[in-house]
C-alpha cells in the first residue's frame, strides 16, 4: 500500500512541477500590451506611425502604396485609396491602437479602435484590405457587396510584393481576384 501510495504522490507532484513550469513559461511570453491614442499618420492602407512608433494593422493586408487594381476597365491607385480610407478612419480623436507582439520589421502589430469600431475590420469590410488571418467574415461581405478592390479585378497585396510589376508585365498577372 505504501508503494502505491508514494508511485501516485510523486506523479502528481511531478504533474504539478510541470504545470507551474507551464504557466511561468506562458507569463514569460505574454508581453505587455503597448497602447498609442493620437495623431496618427497612414503610411499605407495597413500601417501606422505615431512618433517614433511604426504599426502594422493585425490580421489584414492592404495595397502596396503603388499598386494599382482595375475596375470597369480603367486602371486606379488602389494603394492610394487604402492609405486615403485608413487615414480618414484613424483621425477620430478617440482612435486607440494596441498590441503586444512586433512582426519582423519590428512594427507593433496592433488592432485600432476608434469612432467605436474595429478600424481593421472596417478596412476588410470597406473593400480597402483582404484579410489576413482575421477579419474573414468582413471579407465575405465586401466580396458579396463588391465594395473597394472587390468591384474589380486586383492582384493580392502579398503577391504584388513577392513578384513586382516586372513579373505581372512579363508573366500575366498572378494571384489576379476580382469579378
């Protein structure tokens, strides 16, 4: 019975020294949440500087600044209109923007608020961004309006930076969505 007893005693102590090692490993990697409210300049259609601070919107992509997309058969800087609409959204006075992690080029990956609603998403659901990894549900929506880079046709931000303008004139445009 006694060596019953000691065999259960040290595996529940042993469960337990793993569980507390868990949990300080998880609180090690939580990192503080860094907050920013103010004057807030778009640099493009999903990323902001205040400051010295440079943020990227979590869980969407917009336009590369010089990307155009094609609607009705014209060609228009759809880039430009990302930043035009993500600059408009944050420039209510209580626009709030936090995250806590950074992505690789250090930019605090953040989600906005302000106006009392979720800027990321309202940049997925105006048609100005895709989603990426969040906001898919918005992006149903634009999709199912045509509102923004939907009415048209649009190379993915993601594509249009891993291949270039070089690639699309020389090679058809890759990665082409729209109607």
């Amino acid at each position: 019975m006694t060596r019953g007893f000691r065999t259960v005693r040290d595996g529940v102590t042993a469960f337990a020294l793993l569980a507390c090692l868990w949990l300080i490993a998880a609180k090690l990697n939580d990192g503080a949440e860094i907050a920013h409210a103010g004057r807030f300049r778009a640099a493009d259609g999903d990323s902001l500087v205040i400051g010295e601070e440079r943020m990227r919107l979590k869980g969407i992509d917009a336009p590369e600044l010089s990307q155009t997309c094609e609607r009705g058969g014209a060609r228009w800087a759809c880039g430009q209109e990302a930043r035009r609409l993500l600059q408009s959204l944050v420039a209510a006075e209580d626009t709030r923007c936090a995250g806590t992690e950074r992505d690789r080029f250090q930019r605090l990956l953040v989600v906005c608020n302000g106006g009392g609603a979720d800027i990321n998403g309202m940049m997925v659901r105006r048609g100005m961004a895709v989603s990426y990894g969040a906001y898919r549900q918005e992006e149903a929506h634009a999709r199912a309006d045509r509102a923004g880079l939907w009415a048209g046709t649009f190379e993915m931000p993601r594509v249009f930076r891993d291949h270039g303008q070089e690639q699309e004139s020389s090679h058809g445009r890759l990665g082409l969505f729209g109607w």
